[in-house]
C-alpha cells in the first residue's frame, strides 16, 4: 500500500535548546531561512506524502499558523510587488493538507504517535521526528519507504553512532539481510555504551504498519513515565518483522546546540550567497 500520511511528533518541551525554546516551538527555529519543521514537511511531500498530522501541545501555535494561509501577509506582498516572497509564502501554505492534534501531558514519544491513531486508519504510514534534518540525494524518508515497500514491515532508519552516542538513541540488535539493510532483532532506548547491542542507532525517521498503534498501547511507561517508541517497536517485534536501513547521506541533529550550528555551517555553505561570507571568518 501506498505511503500517503506521514505524523511528525512536536509536542516536546525543546529542553535541550532552553532557553531559546522557552516561549518559542523548538520546531520553529530557523536553520538558515526556515524553521527546523518545514525541512521534515518538505522531505515527507517530496517522498509523496499528501497528509501530515502534527502532534502538538500549548504554545505550539506558531506551527499552525506556519503552514496556513496569511490573507494579510498575501495582499500586502502582492500589492508592494514582492512576488517571489508571495510565491514562497504561498507554496509553504499548499505543501499538503495539515491535520493538528494536542498530546496534552509529556507521556513520550510513543504516546505521541498514538495519538495519529484515527488520522492514520488502517494504513501504514511514516513518522518524522523534526529535530533531524537531512542532506540526501534521495529523500531520507523516501529511502525508508522504499525498504517498506521491498519487506512489507514497518522500517526504522540507522546510523552508526560511537560509544557516547550509545546514550542519545534507540539501539538496534541486529541481523544483516544485506549491505544496509538489517532486521531487528531487539532494541533498546538509550542504553549507554555497557548495555549497548551494537553501534547501530535509530534516528528520527520511521515507516510503520498501524499495527504499531497496539503495540504502544501495550507499552509500559518507562523509568521516567514515558511511553517509548523503541519499547513499542520492540513488542512490535513478537509479531512481525521490523527492518532497520543505514541511510545514505548526511544528517543533522538540530534539535540539539552544537547540532544546529553545524547544520546551519554546512547547509549555508551549499548556498552561493553564504559560501563566501562563511569562508571569509576570520577570528580575531
Ligand atoms: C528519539 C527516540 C530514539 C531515537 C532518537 C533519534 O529520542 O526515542 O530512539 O534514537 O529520537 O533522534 P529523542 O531524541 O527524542 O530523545
């Protein structure tokens, strides 16, 4: 079946970029000239996606009002002439059909998905996790999607992660199918490097069957009272088969300071305009 509907999980306090995030969406800080949220909606369009649900919480507003119409905006722009601004604000408003829904308590990721439960149906569909923004050829979701489609069960995407990393990520067991692609044989959420199974992590992107929706459910909150995806992947695991694929190309973890810096470096260097103003720094 065919990938339409994608959730991208935004309901997070953003403690790791406070106080930045104190009164603002951490999804609505800007990498170069669009929030960090804009990159996850473009890649999810441009891999085919149609309907995005975006789980929000208080004080999320600004997502809303990011991807809507700005009648306002609109006519004053097209009256002082400024067309490519009103052609780019309105491209931004026609990218899909939106959908929000309010977790209203910090319950974890997985309770976060949940909550896409009805907007999803009986379909699969793939999760965005807006902190992470990719460089890739093929669009990180897309590649995703393309190994749900080969294996017909749910995909997580990897990267390999070093000994530190091993307690900011989902860790994969995992046994190799072929170059690239493993299936899952266990998994845990933020082991550190003793309990670690492997130096696989899982990052933010993920193509699921909605049998996941009864496997959160049957989750157990974890130490801190949340309901964890990787706990719910892995009840998932009793049922069926869940694939993991190290991606191809670059990923940055923006949700994060040093992070968001060296997005923002990188990505402005691809630019012409910043390449130049980048290069030239020199530091006193
Ligand atoms: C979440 C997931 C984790 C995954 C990570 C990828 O953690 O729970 O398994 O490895 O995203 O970025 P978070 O970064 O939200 O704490």
């Amino acid at each position: 079946m065919r990938i339409r509907k994608a959730v991208i999980p935004a309901a997070g306090f953003g403690t790791r970029f406070l106080p930045a995030t104190k009164a603002q969406p951490k999804e609505m800080l800007t990498v170069i000239d669009k929030p960090l949220i804009q990159y996850s909606v473009e890649e999810a369009v441009s891999s085919g996606i149609e309907n995005i649900c975006v789980i929000i919480s208080r004080g999320k507003s600004a997502i809303e009002n990011h991807f809507d119409k700005n009648p306002e905006l609109e006519s004053f722009l097209e009256i002082k002439g400024k067309t490519d601004f009103l052609r780019e604000v309105r491209r931004i408003s026609d990218l899909a059909e939106f959908c929000y829904i309010r977790q209203k308590q910090a319950l974890g990721l997985g309770h976060a998905i949940l909550m896409a439960e009805k907007f999803i149906g009986d379909e699969p569909f793939a999760v965005l996790l807006p902190d992470d923004i990719f460089d890739c050829r093929i669009p990180a979701v897309q590649q995703a999607i393309s190994i749900y489609e080969e294996y017909g069960s749910s995909v997580v995407i990897l990267k390999r992660i070093n000994k530190e990393e091993t307690s900011k990520y989902g860790v994969i067991d995992p046994e190799k199918v072929k170059p690239g692609v493993f299936r899952l044989k266990d998994m845990i959420e933020k082991p550190g490097p003793e309990r670690a199974f492997s130096d696989l992590g899982i990052i933010g992107r993920y193509v699921f069957n909605p049998d996941i929706f009864d496997a959160i459910k049957k989750t157990k909150p974890d130490h801190r009272g949340e309901i964890q995806i990787t706990d719910a992947i892995k009840i998932l695991l009793e049922k069926e088969p869940v694939y993991g694929y190290l991606f191809k190309g670059r990923r940055y973890d923006a949700g994060d300071k040093a992070g968001y810096i060296k997005a923002t470096i990188e990505l402005a260097l691809k630019r012409p305009e910043f390449k130049k103003i980048i290069q030239d720094i020199k530091i006193e």
